[in-house]
C-alpha cells in the first residue's frame, strides 16, 4: 500500500484532574512557574485504571465514532512505555477486552517512549493489506512510574490514551522518518535487570531534553518536506509530541511558521508520552478541525533518544 487512511479516532483520560495549584501543596512549585515553563495547567492521573484499560476505553471511543466492522482488524499495535506487566503485551490484554481474541489478529506492544505512536504508525503503513484494518493505540499510566516528591519531573507528567483505526490506501500520501541515538543518559526509568532489582523513578535531563527535542522537531519537518516537495504552507497541521509549549513555540518561531498549525492540548494532559499524540489528534477530529485530503505532519520524540516522523493525508 502506498499509504494509509486513519478512519476514526478515540481518546480517553482518567477523571482525576491535579491542577497546577494542588501539585504546589505536596513540591516547592507554583501555577506560575509550571505554566510559564511549560505550558501545562492540568494533569489526568490513573487512581486504578491500568494502561490496557486506558488503551481498551480509546480503542473502543474510536471504534464507535467510527462504526468500524471490527471483522477487518487484522492488527492491534499498543505503543506505551508503561504496561500493565512484562508480558502478556498490553495490545494482548486489549484485544480480549475488546472481545476480539477469537479473531486472527496480531497483537503486540511497541515500546519508543514519546515516539512510539508515530513509530508504530511507521510500521503498520509497511504490513496492511488491502482492506485490512488496524487499531493504533498510544496509552500510559506515567504516574505510577514518578517520584511525586520531585518538582523537576512530577510537573510535566500525565496518564491518558489516544487511539486511531486505519486502513491501507493507495489513494493517500504518506513518507516517514525514524531515528534513534541510543542514549541511556538523558532521559530513563530503570527497571529490572540481573544486577539490579529495584524498579526506579523516571528521570530526566530537563535541558538536555529540550535541545534535542528542538532539533529533532526541526530536523523531522525538514526531511519530510524534502522527501514529499511541498512546503510548510501546503501542510495543515503539525502535531507534535505534547511535550511542552515552549518546546513547539521554539520551532515554530525558527521555521517563522504559523502557530495556528501546531495544535496543543497539553494545557489540559501534560506530557502523556506514546499518547499525547492520537490524544492530540481525536480532540482535533472531534473539534471538527480535520477535513478530507489535509495534509498532516506528525512527530514524536523521546527517551532513547528516539524521534520519529509521518507526512499523511487525512
Ligand atoms: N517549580 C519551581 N522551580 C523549579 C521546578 C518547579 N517545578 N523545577 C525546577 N525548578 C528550579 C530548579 O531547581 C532550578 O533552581 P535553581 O536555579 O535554584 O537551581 C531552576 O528552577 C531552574 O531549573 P532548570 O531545570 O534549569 O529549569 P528549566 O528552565 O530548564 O525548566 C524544564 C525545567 C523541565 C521545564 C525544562 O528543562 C524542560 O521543559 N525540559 C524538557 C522537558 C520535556 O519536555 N521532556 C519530555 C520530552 S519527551
């Protein structure tokens, strides 16, 4: 297939919301601070909802939105950094929600952090057949992996899952651009290994982060834009990872591109990593802002380094 169709979106966020103002009763923080640094307002966090019932409640918000005949999913891709167990994969247990397991069906989890929805994209644009349809999902409960005494890191966090359910399309454009550093420095959360069996905290370089999401943002829409031959004008929308606003202010401010191009909802969810993405994108589709043939940039980064990039049409 040349490209694919997204046909519906889903999303879904735990109805715990933690302002700005409450996070300053337990860290030496403010509204002030948060919001000038990073845009964020509000957080959504898990009280007992795990990451395949986020992933589950998305996919099923898409699949009715869409009337999706759920005979023709041939894929369910979870990408998250935080499943509920080591194995079975997340995208196994949501197929059984789904009551799907009696169909033949390839299940699995990809794990790129903040990249791994677009990732994951990437991927299923190479294995759809015609008339195949696969559910796309990005879902995290990050707050179980955070040290809510840490002002540097528990600021920037939220749990939520956004899905989409796509179609093979050789009528729809589509270029890609993946890439990693294999960095264990900048950004991690230890888990279990043969010398080490505590399970650690996420951390985070906060500069250090910041400059290479710049870049990797930069470097994305610039490839892609070579590959495909059109400029930043005949792009619609640019959904970034919702890191950050100052983050995506950086980039637009460089490339003197509109900012009405660059969605943001982070106000609302914080960083929710593999799912801030299609998280982004089904608040876009319900708010009507998505139409036929847009074009449509999308990039993801995060720990590992990893970023990863699609140019598609809506
Ligand atoms: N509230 C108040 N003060 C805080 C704070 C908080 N939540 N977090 C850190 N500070 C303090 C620091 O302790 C430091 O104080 P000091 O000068 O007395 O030592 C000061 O603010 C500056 O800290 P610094 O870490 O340099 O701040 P910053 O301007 O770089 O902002 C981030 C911190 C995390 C907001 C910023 O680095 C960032 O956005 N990084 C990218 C993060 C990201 O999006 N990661 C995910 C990518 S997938």
């Amino acid at each position: 297939m040349k490209g694919i169709k997204i046909l519906s979106t889903g999303h879904y966020a735990p109805s715990k919301v933690v302002s700005n103002d409450d996070l300053a009763k337990v860290v030496d923080t403010s509204d002030e601070w948060i919001k000038s640094r990073t845009g964020i307002a509000n957080r959504h966090i898990s009280v007992d909802q795990n990451t395949s019932e986020l992933a589950y409640l998305a996919a099923k918000d898409a699949i009715e939105k869409g009337k999706i005949d759920t005979a023709k999913i041939k894929y369910i891709l979870v990408a998250t950094f935080t499943p509920d167990d080591y194995t079975p994969s997340t995208a196994c247990i949501v197929q059984k929600k789904l009551g799907l397991n009696d169909q033949e069906i390839m299940a699995f989890d990809i794990n790129a952090a903040c990249s791994g929805f677009v990732y994951s994209l990437n991927i299923i644009k190479g294995m759809l057949q015609k008339d195949e349809y696969a559910i796309i999902i990005g879902s995290e409960v990050i707050s179980k992996l955070i040290d809510w005494q840490d002002r540097g890191t528990c600021i920037l966090f939220g749990d939520g899952a956004g899905a989409a359910v796509v179609e093979g399309s050789d009528e729809h454009l589509f270029y890609s651009y993946n890439n990693s550093t294999g960095n264990e420095e900048a950004l991690y959360c230890k888990g279990r290994t043969f010398n080490n069996i505590s399970e650690g905290y996420l951390y985070m370089d906060g500069r250090e982060v910041f400059k290479f999401a710049v870049d990797a943002i930069n470097k994305s829409i610039q490839n892609l834009l070579s590959q495909s031959g059109l400029t930043l004008d005949e792009i619609d929308y640019v959904v970034c990872h919702q890191a950050n606003y100052r983050i995506i202010s950086h980039v637009y401010k460089k490339l003197k591109a509109d900012p009405g191009k660059f969605f943001m909802n982070l106000q609302e969810y914080g960083n929710t990593s593999a799912a801030s993405i299609p998280m982004a994108l089904s608040e876009m589709n319900e708010q009507g802002l998505l139409k036929e043939n847009q074009k449509i940039i999308c990039v993801g980064f995060g720990s590992g380094l990893t970023w990863g990039a699609t140019l598609f049409e809506w």
